[in-house]
C-alpha cells in the first residue's frame, strides 16, 4: 500500500489526549510550548543517525528521514502561520498539503545530516516565536483553509502535537 494522504483533522488534540502518543493538550500551556519543542528537536539527531534512517517500516509509512523532513517543514510552516497571526488581523491560512510536499520535495532522498541540522534551526526559530508573543497578543486569531478558527494559544497547543507525535512515530 502507498503512503496515504493524511486528511484527518487533527483539532481534536485539543480536546482529548492522543491515544497513541499520549500528548495531552489540556496540560500544555503557551508557555510549556517553546520548552516542548526544543526538547523534542534534541531528539531528531539520534534518529537521523540511525541506520535504518531510510528504510519505512512499511510502504504505508514513512521513514524516520521522511519523518525528520516534515517535522523541519512543521517548524517552518508554524512559525509562518504564529507571523501571520501577529502581523495581521484574523489571516486565512494558504493550505499546506503535506504529503504533496513530501513527493515535490523528494523527503526521501533529502541527506539526514542537513535534514538534522535545519529541523534544529527551525525548532529554535519557532520556540523563539513562541516565546516572544506579548501577553496582550495569545487571543490573536488565524483560520486554516478548512475552517478551523485558531488563536495564537491554540495553534501552539495544537501545533506542538505533530512533532511529538511524530517522534513517537519513528520510535515504535
Ligand atoms: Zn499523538
């Protein structure tokens, strides 16, 4: 089976604990999000030294390069949506397709060391962000293209899931 584009909604986590990797968003706060993401991208090198690093467990399921990849692009994506949020009022997010950017950007044979290096870089730059938002600024809002109405507090609430999620991903 093919890698199957993931077209869950994943807003949920906001309201209930992951099942499978056991985030739990009703105990994360803004505050514990720049924290959570720079502990979790000190864990990617590891996996991006493994020698296993190309191989997918399954055709249905990426390897953990692949993994690292999206998790750098997450990073990226999320910091551009938080910069959005800041600089205008209540911005549509442009819809990323994710699995469509994995084919386009040839994850799989991206080199792990410089997917290491740049989800580290990416990590820092969105914790940072995070970090940085005045108090008087977490109620600020977004919306994906789907409709789902975010403020500056959710989208980091929600964002923080995929990263975490993902390191669960490759260490099953
Ligand atoms: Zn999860």
């Amino acid at each position: 089976m093919p890698i199957v584009p993931d077209t869950k909604n994943w807003t949920w986590v906001l309201d209930e604990r992951c099942p499978e990797c056991g985030y739990d968003s009703a105990a994360v706060g803004l505050g514990d999000v720049p924290g959570l993401v720079r502990a979790n991208a000190a864990a990617w090198p590891a996996e991006l030294r493994r020698a296993d690093v190309r191989e997918r467990p399954d055709d249905a399921t990426w390897s953990p390069l692949e993994y690292a990849a999206h998790v750098r692009d997450v990073f990226r994506v999320f910091d551009g949506r938080l910069v959005l949020m800041l600089e205008q009022d209540a911005p549509a997010f442009a819809n990323w397709d994710q699995d469509a950017t994995a084919v386009a950007d040839d994850y799989a044979g991206q080199d792990p060391a410089a997917v290491s290096d740049d989800l580290l870089a990416a990590a820092e730059v969105v914790a940072r962000r995070f970090e940085e938002v005045p108090a008087d600024q977490v109620h600020r809002t977004g919306l994906r293209s789907d409709g789902a109405a975010f403020t500056v507090e959710t989208l980091a609430r929600y964002f923080v899931h995929d990263p975490v999620h993902h390191l669960h991903d490759v260490r099953r």
